[in-house]
C-alpha cells in the first residue's frame, strides 16, 4: 500500500512507521523534515499535501496539538488549539482526501484516553477526542467506494510518561510499539466506524 502518514516523526508516529514501513511505502508528511510538508490547521496546506502525493491507498494521522489548562483558565484563545489542530485539522484530512483515496482504502485518525477517562486540566483535549470518534463513526455509514474510517485512542505512552506523566496520576503507560499495532489493524483489517482503546 501507499500510505500517507501525518506526523511520522512524533512519538506515535515513529512507532507507527517502523511498524508499517516494513511492508509498504510510506510518504511522511508534517511540518519539517518530512517528505511532504503540511500544516494540518491550514486548509490550503493540506489541499497542497494531497495534490503532491496523489491518489493513496491509506491516511494515518498521528498529529494534533491540544493544550492543558484548568476549566476555571480555559479561554476561548486556549481552545482554539484543540479545535483548529486536535479535531479540524483531523476533520479537514478525511474531507479533502477522499477524492485522492483509493477504492477500498482506509483513514486512520487520532482521539485519546481523556474523553473516556478525564484527567484534571484535560477539558479541551477530551472534547476534541470526543468530536473525532462521533465524527469517524458518522462518517462510517456513508463514505463511498468502500472506503473505511476509523481511530485509535490511546492511552499515556510510555515514551511520553516522563515529560507528561505528572499530569496523568495513576495511569499505566502504554509502550508505543503496542500503539502502532492499533494503526495497523485500522489499515491492514476490514473494520469501520471504530474507535481502537489502546490501554
């Protein structure tokens, strides 16, 4: 397969490519040092992506800034990360790909364990998880050309456990390698319309 992965170089993304790239021809597209380059909170940018990689026969985004802050701090400002990165920019990836998806390909995005399991300062986070599974299981039932969409809601990572841990209390990280496996049942399976708990 072809397959288009968004943010190779992150903490997921790199477990995802070593995972796939041994059995298909991965195009990296991010900010920098990627085959492609993208900004997936610009519409203009992501048409740009899709119109040099051409026709893929799978999307994995492992990309999406959302910020932390309490509800009491929370400001429209601060939510607009999670919304314009988080959710949008996931959101704009399927919308102008799928003239550039082949028949029977597949769309992996991103949510993560806070819409199900809320940690403090994780407000704006979990909403935009929350929008990504309710978008991918709406757009299951309808996507043409048997195209599939799905996505994986991981837990705490284990590689990012020192740098965000303290945020996390009581959680038990998950290895990344564990993670990409996720990716790859909602790319190499037949499932749609899931949402894959990686705890």
């Amino acid at each position: 397969m072809k397959i288009l992965l968004v943010g190779a170089s992150g903490t997921i993304g790199s477990n995802v490519y070593d995972l796939l790239n041994k059995n298909h021809e991965i195009v990296h597209a991010g900010r920098n040092g990627a085959d492609v380059q993208v900004d997936i909170t610009d519409e203009a940018s992501i048409r740009a992506m899709y119109e040099q990689t051409g026709n893929v026969d799978a999307v994995i985004n492992a990309s999406g800034s959302a910020g932390f802050a309490p509800i009491t701090e929370l400001t429209p400002e601060k939510n607009e990360t999670a919304i314009n990165s988080k959710m949008k920019g996931q959101i704009n990836l399927v919308l102008f790909g799928l003239p550039y998806m082949n028949d029977g390909g597949s769309f992996t995005l991103t949510s993560g364990v806070m819409m199900d399991d809320p940690i403090p300062q994780g407000s704006s986070a979990a909403m935009a998880n929350g929008a990504i599974r309710s978008f991918v299981k709406s757009a299951a039932i309808e996507v043409p050309r048997g195209i599939r969409i799905n996505s994986v809601s991981p837990s705490l990572l284990q590689e990012s456990s020192e740098r965000i841990g303290h945020l996390f209390a009581g959680f038990d990280p998950v290895p990344g390698g564990k993670v990409a496996l996720a990716y790859q049942k909602s790319v190499e399976g037949a499932q749609t319309g899931q949402s894959y708990e990686v705890y």
